[in-house]
C-alpha cells in the first residue's frame, strides 16, 4: 500500500477543472428546423400582407348595384326632367358612393377586379347614348337650334374612357382621370336641369324625339345582342372563357341603366304615353328590361347550348335583352303612327 500523500494539483490545473466548459460555436447555431421556419416566415408574411390587400380590400370595395328602386327616392325640381335626374344621380353613386374601380392601378385593391368595372362602365355607356339623345333632340327644338352647351358637355365627357388613371407611360403622361370627367359631366346634367326647372333651357317632350330616342336605345341592344352571339361562339372552342363574366356584366350595367332611364322618361312624356294609350306597352317593356338586367348569377358560364349540366348565362341574358328590345320596337312602331 503507498502511503505517500498524492501529488498535488499545481494552480494551473485546478483553474483547468474549475472553469465551466465553453459551447462551440456549432452549439450556438439555431437548429435546422428554426432556421427552416425563421426564411418560411419571411416569405410568408409578404404573401399574407398581399393576399390581405388585395383579397379583403377588393372583397370591401366590390359593389354591383342593380336596385331597381334606386330611382324612386331622386327629387326632381318642377319643370324639370326625371331621365336627367336619374342620369346625374347614377353617375354620383357610381363614381362617388362606390367609388369608380374600373381605372385602378395595379397598386390598388380594385385592379384585382373584373365584373365591377365591367358593370360600371356599362352604365356608363347607356347615359353616354342618353347624353347623346339629349343633346341632338331632347334638348332642342328643331334640329335647326342652337345645341344646349351643358348637354353637349355632358355629352362629351360620358364618351371619356373609364380605365384611364391619372400617369401613363406613354407621350402624355398625364391625363384627365376617367372620375374628373364623369364628376364634369355630372355636374353639366345638373346645370342643365336646374335651367331647364328655371324655364331657361329645353325639354321636347314631342312624339318623334321619344321615338328616336328609344328607336337608339333598340339599336344600341341590337349591338349589345351581336357581341354576346361573338362570345358564344367563341366559348364553344375554349375550355374555359374568361370574357364571358365581363360581357355578362357590361350588358348587365347597360340594362340597368336603360331601365332606369326609361322608367324615368315614362315620367317625363307621361303625357303622351297615356294619350297613345302606351301606358300598358310601356309596363311590360319595363319588366322585361328590369328582368334582364337583375340576373346575377354566382358564376358566369358560358356553356353549350344544349349542355345538360353547364348553362349558358350569356344565351339567357341574350333572350331577355331581346325580348325587352323587341317590346321597344313595338312602341317606336306605334309612335310612328
């Protein structure tokens, strides 16, 4: 047995065992896994924070009004003209109230959109051909009169294209939005009435001016009519059409419209249509006009024709368009007499 006292430990080696083991540096690194999560993280925050933009704040700007009552409730000063008003006012909801989306760039939540600005600029399109009729004939005497110059403005301005924004790249980059000059025109179609209430500007309330009037609006479905047969035809080759949803809802727009502004001329020539005994033509005109603008369906196909299970929105917009358009002819044929 060795009885000799151990050997002691020198300073050194007891300042060696006391010290806490240092990590390496490999033991500092996040895992693998954390590393993993940390980059998915960074590429999704981006794609919520857009896929927020763009789906809830198109989701929160998307308006297709089609309320057939929307009409009724516009005050309309005495002497003045109901089609006026209700043209005014269609062109403040839509581009003021919901806000004009058709012209959104690409930054803007509406850019995602199709069927509103399509729908928008529809009805934009019929008060452009009721600014027309105002100006050539409503709003004259004779064809020999002076034109009215806040008709022909609003006039001009309606015929402005709805997808412009304020840049473009192009030699003129920068233009008059498509809401600056509806805002002009709207506020020319409210000059013109108040002159008009005042006894300072004209309303032909004759037969022939009600006659052509709605002898354009006819034609004007007549065109509308051709382009859905184009994209019927052209859905029958494509598996999927994706312009079907858009003419749905420019036609859609233009019905909408037509029928408000009918409704509302009924109003202003009430007159004449109770003395042509028209008041019952012009009822069921109306409905069949409101009826085909209030389709709404969920989704737009554009089916076969004879498919059992696909339908064919636009071949049902298509019959109803033609029926209310058929019934205007019956009335301009009997205005004719």
């Amino acid at each position: 047995m060795d009885d000799r006292d151990p050997k002691p430990e020198t300073g050194a080696e007891s300042a060696e065992q006391d010290a806490p083991e240092q990590a390496s540096p490999a033991a500092t690194e996040p895992p693998p896994r954390r590393r993993r999560r940390r980059w998915l993280l960074l590429v999704a925050l981006p794609l919520v924070l857009l896929l927020g933009w763009y789906g809830v704040g198109a989701f929160s700007v998307h308006v297709i009004d089609d309320d057939p009552a929307f009409a009724e409730s516009i005050e309309v000063e005495p002497g003045g003209s109901r089609a006026v008003a209700v043209a005014a006012a269609l062109i403040e909801r839509e581009v003021m109230r919901h806000r004009w989306v058709a012209n959104d760039p690409w930054f803007m939540p509406g850019a995602v959109l199709d069927n509103m600005p399509a729908y928008q600029q529809g009805i934009v399109y019929a008060l452009s051909r009721f600014a027309i009729e105002l100006t050539d004939r409503l709003a004259r005497v004779r064809g020999s009169s002076q034109i009215d110059p806040d008709a022909d403005e609003a006039a001009g301005r309606l015929k402005y294209p709805g997808d412009v924004w304020i840049f473009e790249w192009s030699s003129t980059p920068v233009q008059p939005s498509s809401e600056s000059q509806y805002r002009k025109a709207l506020e020319a179609l409210r000059r013109y009435n108040a002159r008009l209430a005042q006894g300072q500007a004209v309303f032909d309330r004759r037969a022939d001016n009600l006659r052509d009037t709605l002898d354009r609006f006819a034609s004007d479905l007549g065109s509308a009519s051709a382009a859905i047969d184009e994209q019927i035809r052209i859905g029958a080759t494509t598996l999927v059409d994706f312009g079907a949803d858009d003419l749905f809802y420019a036609n859609k727009g233009r019905l909408y419209a037509y029928a408000l502004l009918l409704r509302a001329l009924g109003e202003d020539f009430r007159e004449l249509i109770n003395e042509r005994n028209l008041a019952r033509a012009w009822e069921q005109m109306l409905a069949a006009m409101t009826e085909a603008a209030a389709l709404d369906p969920w989704w737009v196909t554009n089916g076969a024709l004879d498919s059992p299970a696909l339908p064919n929105h636009l071949a049902a917009q298509g019959f109803l368009l033609l029926r209310a358009r058929t019934q205007l002819r019956e009335i301009v044929d009997i205005l004719q007499k």
